[in-house]
C-alpha cells in the first residue's frame, strides 16, 4: 500500500523569498513550489499532505511555544501517517529536534527534520534534495526517531548542531555516526539507530517555558555580577565549561556562585566548550568541586539537546535528585553510555 507522509511547514530559509529587509517566509507560497516538483508525484514516492504554519517563521523565533504546537501537530495526526516530515529554518533545528525528541515519548515512526542554505526560489537550492530524500525517509519506516535530514547525510536530531552557516553540510553530529548515508542507495546504519528502551506507547508531552540558561565560561569571566541572577531567578544552568568539564577552580566567586545556585535547589548541569567529547565532572580536580555541590555531567549531550532536556525534565515536575538521574541517563540516544 501506498505511504503516506505529512509535510509540516514551519518556515525557515526553504521557503524564503528575496523582500526589502532580506529573506523572509511568504504565506501561501510554499504550495506552489511544491507542486514544480514533479518528483514528488513520481510513484515511487510516498502520497503526501502538507500544512502551512501560521505565522510562518524565521527558526530564530521558534522557541518553546512553537516547539508544542509542532509537537501537538505531530500528535494530532499521527495514526494517519507512516512518517513526518518538518520543514524548518536551519538556525534553530537542532534545538527543535532536541525537543521534538523527547517530547514525542515512545514515538515508533520517522520525524525528519529537513530545510535549506539556499532558498528553493533560488536556481542553486539545495531544497529539492533534502525534501526528496527526507520524504523518502519519512515513509521507509526504519529510523523511527527524530532525525535531520541534510546534504545526504541523515542524522540523530538530538546529536545534530548547526556548524556551517554558508556550507550546504550544514549540519554535523560530533559526538555519534549517522543513522544513514545517502548516495545512490539510501544506507541506513542498524548499529546507529539503536536506541535505549522507549516507552512502549506514543505520547505527547508538552513542555513548560521554565527559565533555564546556557552560561558559556571564558577567562576572565565576571562570576559575582552573574550570581544573583543564577540563584534568585533561574532553575537549570548549562554550564559551557572547558575541556572535560573544567571551571578556573582558584576564583572563589564561580565556586561559591555555584555552591550557593546549588542551595537554592538550581540544577547545574555541565557541557564542554568542544565540539566534540565527554564532560564529565572529577576527571580533572579543576571541576571536582562541582561534583561537591551536586552539579551533574551533560556528558557527550550537545548543548542544545541538554537545552531541551532540562525544559523536558523540568515539565515533568520531577523531584531534584530523579531529575539529576535522568540528565545523566540516555533516555533518547542524546548521550553514549
Ligand atoms: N534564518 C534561517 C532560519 O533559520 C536560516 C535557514 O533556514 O537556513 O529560519
């Protein structure tokens, strides 16, 4: 029987066309560019229904609200499709990914997540491609995750960050390898789309706008002006810190910030700087005293899936020390245990 996806239009430079203030999402537009792709009539591929958002975005302005109302979408339809495609700008995606991945608990068919560098008005678009192979994907049934689909490569949405703002690879997964190569055969790799246990039905799970922050470390970093706002104000802090987790240790003001965000019931979780790798707090004695107040590793997690994996905890209204468990847990191949 004939598969059916469902293509969510979200935004992003895909559908773009040139305006006054520079590249901009046109309502109503993107149908027609759709229907010049004969392609997508051809029957080797899946039937296919697409949906407009409404405002269409720029991804620098899709944030949680968005990311519910992309999930809810998904959850409205899902019986009566095979698999999803989403159409969204490249800035924000592996942020959407991250959050789609956990938000869709137990999903058991294909999200893929695709968009383009060049708009598809434009004679060099890289956005035929990605739409093609991304619904091919979608209706294959065989990486039943959220992935991105990008310049033939098709990855784990939640190990996904944009690198290149110019290049058509746009996307690269530092720290684990492809779910599928796509050249003349669409390759998947069975080993890569492993995933821990899932739970055993779909559900949607909305997430809450908690306010979390990402804290970037760089020398000379003014910790005391910081404070206040870490432990008053915010509830989870990705800490950006160096090599394997490291903080400048000597400066009493990070640590005493930290011990005291730590006792106001703050979650600080630790990412590395590095593109790719493991923090993991104690290896060096520079991030021990981390360990002494409770902050918890982010591992190999990319900075945007710790990013959605603290709303998604958060959400949950966990208590601190199963929320502190769970972030070191891989719960949707985010980390490698
Ligand atoms: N600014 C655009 C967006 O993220 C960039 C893109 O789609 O490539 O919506």
């Amino acid at each position: 029987m004939n598969k059916k996806v469902c293509i969510l239009y979200t935004g992003g430079t895909i559908g773009m066309v040139p305006t006054e203030d520079g590249y901009a999402p046109k309502k109503g537009y993107f149908r027609s560019l759709l229907d010049d792709i004969s392609q997508l009539r051809h029957e080797d591929m899946p039937t296919w229904d697409l949906v407009e958002f409404d405002p269409l975005l720029d991804s620098s302005d899709i944030s949680v609200d968005e990311w519910n109302v992309i999930g809810s979408a998904i959850a409205a339809r899902y019986d009566k499709y095979d698999g999803f495609v989403i159409l969204h700008g490249t800035d924000t995606m592996a942020y959407t990914a991250s959050a789609l991945s956990f938000m869709l608990e137990g999903l058991g068919k294909p999200v893929v997540m695709t968009g383009s560098q060049i708009p598809m008005c434009e004679v060099r678009s890289d956005g035929r491609d990605n739409i093609i192979n991304s619904m091919m994907i979608a209706s294959q049934g065989v990486a039943n995750e959220v992935s991105i689909y990008f310049a033939g490569k098709l990855i784990r949405g939640n190990r996904a960050t944009k690198t290149s703002a110019d290049d058509l690879i746009a996307f690269t997964s530092p720290s684990y390898p492809p779910l599928a190569s796509v050249g003349i055969d669409i390759k998947y790799s069975r080993r890569g789309l492993q995933l821990p246990e899932q739970p055993a039905n779909f559900n949607f799970r909305a997430f809450k706008r908690v306010p979390i922050a990402v804290l970037k470390l760089f020398p000379g970093m003014r910790f005391d002006l910081l404070e206040p706002i870490i432990a008053e104000k915010i509830r989870g802090v990705i800490l950006e810190a160096f090599g394997s987790g490291n903080i400048p240790s000597q400066d009493p003001a990070l640590v005493n910030s930290i011990r005291r965000a730590s006792e106001s019931g703050t979650l600080i979780a630790v990412c590395s700087q590095c593109y790719q790798g493991t923090a993991r707090i104690g290896t060096y004695a520079a991030s021990s005293k981390l360990r002494d107040f409770g902050a918890v590793s982010c591992l190999d997690m990319t900075t945007e899936a710790a990013v959605a994996k603290l709303y998604y905890l958060f959400s949950q209204d966990m208590e601190p020390d199963t929320m502190k468990r769970a972030m070191e847990t891989n719960l949707r191949g985010e980390i490698s245990i």
